[in-house]
C-alpha cells in the first residue's frame, strides 16, 4: 500500500480503491490515468490535496481529443485585453471556447451518468445550452439584439437539423442491418416523438404570430406597432415559460411512462456501466469556473463583432445563426452522435430535440424578461427570412420523427435542410439582412 513516503513517479504497484483492484503507480498511472493518481488516499492532507486535484485535471484534460485547443484560451483573453485587430479577437476567442465547451459539456455527463436516460438528458441539454446563453447574455447587455435573436434561432436550428441530422445519418448506417442482414431502423420512445412535434410547432407559432402582427400594423400605418409588439413579446414570453414548466413537470412526474426508452440491442456485447470520473460536487465546481472563463472569452467574441462586419464581408445574421452555433453546441453534437451510435437514440434525442426545446421555450423567453429588466428591447419578432427558414425546419423535422424510428436517409435529409439555410445566409449580401433586422430593431 502506498502512503506519503512513497514515489510519486515510480513502483512496481499499489491499489486503486475506486476499481479494487492493483493499480501500477508509475509515470504512466501518474501523467494518463484519469481515475487514479499515487498518493490521493494519503493520510497526509496536503499530498492527498494535490494529488486529487491532479487527478481532477487529468480527468477534464483527457476527457476530449478537441481539448487541445484549450491553448487559444489564454491567448484570446490576451488579445481582447491588448486590443488586437477584430478578425485575431474573434478567431482566438472562437476556437478558445470549443474546447471549454467540450469541458462543460463532459462535467455535465459526470452528473447526468447518475440521473438516467430521461433526466440526464434533460441535465445534459440544459447545461449544454450555457454557452449559448453566456454569449447572448454578454450581447444583450452590449445592446446587440441581432446577435441575439440570430443566435437563439440558430441554436434551434442547429440542434433541429445539423445535431439530429448527424445523429440519424451516423446512427442509422453503423445500425443498418440486423443479425440476419435485414435492413432496420431505430427507434426512440413515442411520447419523446409526439411530445417534440408540439413543442416545436408552438415555439413556431410563438415567432410567427409576432412577424404577422407587425406586417399587419406596419401597413396599418400606426404608430403604436413597436410598442405593440414588445408587449405581445413579453407576453408571449411568460406564457412560454409557463408551459416549459408544465412540460418539465409532464416528462418527469405525471407521465414519465411515455418517456421511457424502448428495449434496444446494443452492436457486440453488452456494454460496462462505466463510472463516473468526478463526483457531483467536483464536476459542479468544474461547471462554475469553466463558465466564468468562457464568460470572459465571449465577452471579447462579441466586442469584436461590430469590427468584422464592418469590413462587408459576412453579415450578423451568418456570425449569430450558423458560427455560434457551432461553438456552443460542437460538444453537444459529438455527445449526441455517439450514443446514436451506440443505438441509444432516447439519449441522442434528448440531447438534441431536448436543447432545441429548452432554447425555444425557456431560453429565448428568459432573455425576453432579461433585457425588460435591464431595459434592451428584446422581441420575438425576429427576421422574416429567418422566421420562415425556421418554420420550414420545424414542419420537416415533425414530419421525420413523429413516427419514433429514424434511418439514415431521414439523416441526410436534414444535413441537407440545414446545409441550404446556412447557403441561403451567406449568399445574402451583409446589408440586406442586417439593414432588414436593424431597421426592425431601431424602431424600440
């Protein structure tokens, strides 16, 4: 047994009191074993101290390949602070928040891992939707509506279409065939199905209704339109939250049942629960300050984005709809296609169709109330484009999973959707859309 006289970086063995069984203790164990590390049951505090938390900064480290990215973040605090030129900020501080969102993203699982399907889901959505919120929080504050908006919106689609598309495409060819060659499909629970299409067709209707009211008061003439549509908005907003709650209190209390994955088969043999890494106190500290870094990294992200689009070549509206997306949801969407793979699709549409719900009916409405209270006049009228691009997306994806099964062909067809808008956004000249929304928002 090893104990604070012992080697860090050498011995023959000791024992791992997490697996029970003999652990080696050399440099391998010390440097690349995210479970075990010599010396973190010592009797000493201080070299039990600091051998857990090395244990904890393997763990976190070594959770993701794209971790080693982890080096833009100093430097994009450093050009933020220094003042170098908008395309440096935003690049450095672009890809600095990946894998911080990979981070957030792991610690999350560690406490989803004790919760199940249903509620690890959920937990793993919500917390996979921080980055998102951080950066729209930071832009609301900067007056920057736009960013907002574009970025709520292309949240929603990006779950929708490019996270679920994947995950269909990915599932559905690894699990084509089964033991006897025939070709199958997967399947997920029918309450997440039906439930989804609902949800979705509301939060449709929660921007449609707004755009129309204002294309009818704008021709109207009135006056009174613009205050009409922030109180329709902030309205609308509670109403949302409401039955997000009732929804939460649907899915997890009064009929859980309808939630319930179905019995799949897993590829070869069935797999090991594995054990957590961290525990839920650990994993929660990682939480809170990998949210304050990536706070302070999308606080000169969005500094910078007045100076790109300044230079005319790509609008707000691409920069909000399809790039951070891309930040925010880049762990979400490996999370998500791996357990697809693995035929865990009740897990996969959590994570997917889980987000986009939480953006549409919790998120874009707390950021309603938010910049009431601060005083920014946050709407749910967005852009008539990207109101109908997203209406469109919801119709097609309520169409693929009403029926609780999904192939890879219902995959593609959804990359396909989410690769014309994204085309659709940068074919657009930067002043049509951005005069268009600002012209909108100028109005407040």
């Amino acid at each position: 047994m090893p104990d604070e006289g012992s080697p860090l970086l050498a011995g023959n063995g000791g024992y791992n009191h997490h697996t029970n069984h003999a652990q080696p203790t050399g440099y391998r164990s010390f440097f690349f074993d995210p479970r075990y590390t010599p010396g973190d049951h010592s009797s000493n505090p201080l070299v039990r101290w600091s051998a857990q938390s090395w244990n904890v900064f393997k763990a976190v480290a070594l959770s993701s390949w794209i971790n080693v990215l982890l080096v833009f973040v100093p430097f994009g605090i450093v050009a933020g602070e220094q003042g170098w030129g908008p395309n440096w900020v935003f690049a450095l501080n672009f890809f600095a928040i990946i894998p911080l969102a990979a981070v957030l993203s792991f610690a999350t699982e560690e406490i989803a891992h004790r919760l199940g399907d249903t509620l690890g889901g959920l937990v793993n959505a919500t917390f996979g939707n921080a980055v998102e919120l951080i950066v729209s929080i930071v832009a609301l504050r900067a007056g920057e509506i736009q960013i907002v908006q574009a970025s709520m919106l292309g949240s929603i689609l990006s779950n929708l279409l490019l996270v679920l598309g994947m995950c269909f495409l990915l599932g559905g060819i690894y699990n084509m065939r089964d033991a006897n060659g025939v070709g199958t499909e997967q399947s997920f629970a029918t309450g997440t199905a039906q439930t989804t299409c609902s949800l979705m067709a509301l939060s449709s209707a929660s921007m449609i209704i707004p755009a129309a009211l204002y294309s009818v008061l704008d021709q109207d003439g009135t006056d009174e339109k613009q205050a009409s549509i922030l109180f329709l908005s902030r309205g609308t907003a509670g109403i949302l939250l409401v039955l997000y709650g009732l929804y939460l209190f649907f899915a997890l209390h009064t009929h859980k049942q309808l939630f319930e994955p179905e019995q799949q088969t897993l590829n070869g043999d069935e797999e090991e629960k594995e054990e957590p890494l961290l525990g839920p106190w650990t994993a929660a500290l990682v939480l809170v300050l990998v949210t304050l870094v990536i706070s302070v990294n999308a606080d000169y992200m969005v500094d910078s984005i007045e100076g790109i689009v300044a230079s005319g070549k790509i609008s707000k509206n691409f920069i909000g709809l399809i790039l951070i997306p891309i930040v925010g949801n880049a762990a979400e969407h490996v999370t998500a296609c791996v357990v697809a793979v693995k035929n865990k699709m009740d897990l996969a549409m959590g994570v997917a169709i889980g987000s986009s719900i939480q953006i549409a009916l919790l998120v874009t409405p707390s950021l309603v109330m938010l910049g009431w209270i601060i005083g920014q006049p946050m709407t749910l009228h967005f852009e008539t484009f990207s109101t109908i691009a997203f209406a469109l997306s919801v119709m097609v994806v309520t169409y693929t999973v009403q029926d609780g099964r999904s192939n890879y062909l219902e995959g593609a067809m959804l990359l396909g959707l989410y690769l014309i808008i994204a085309v659709a956004f940068w074919a657009s000249p930067s002043s049509a859309l951005d005069h268009a929304a600002s012209f909108v928002s100028s109005k407040f």
